[in-house]
C-alpha cells in the first residue's frame, strides 16, 4: 500500500513557520528578519541576500530604508511552491 500523499497548503506552511520561531499562529510576526527567515529555510542570512540581488529564486521582501523584512504570507507562498516529489520537476524560477 502507497503511503497518503500529503499536500502543503498556505495555512500548513505558516503554522510551521510559526512553531519553528516559537510563535503562536494567532500572533504570528507579520514581518520576519533575515536571520528568521535564514533559520526557518535552513540556510545563512548572506544566502538571502545572494538570492536578493541575483534574483536567484523569487521570495519576495520589502526594503524599509536600509531594513529589510519578509511578510509571513509570502515566505509561506514560497515554500508551497517550492515542494516537489521528485527531481525532475521543474519550478517557475529555475
């Protein structure tokens, strides 16, 4: 028997994101550092900041003067497209 695929929605995304920062979903943060969103895709803050001026994968961010800070309902847009079952699919921003 197959195990259940289980598809990641929006909601699922942003209640993970939530607990991996400690946070309450109903008191989510609605913007996120680069350190938080370094730490919850598991990657270094400078690989944001690659990302950021390559254009290399498309997470969206606001530049407020020099801060820059990610909205929790983007991070949690990223995430469901970026999940795939195997290697060969291809994603929008390859």
């Amino acid at each position: 028997m197959k195990p259940e695929k289980t598809s990641l929605n929006y909601e699922d995304a942003r209640s993970e994101i939530t607990s991996l920062l400690g946070s309450d979903i109903k008191h989510a943060p609605f913007l996120l550092t680069p350190d938080e969103v370094a730490f919850v895709l598991g990657v270094k803050p400078i690989t944001l900041a690659t990302w950021r001026s390559t254009g290399r994968y498309s997470l969206p961010y606001l530049k407020i003067g020099r801060c820059v800070r990610y909205r929790v309902s983007d991070l949690a847009t990223f995430l469901v497209s970026r999940r795939g079952t195997h290697t060969g699919e291809l994603h929008n921003d390859l």
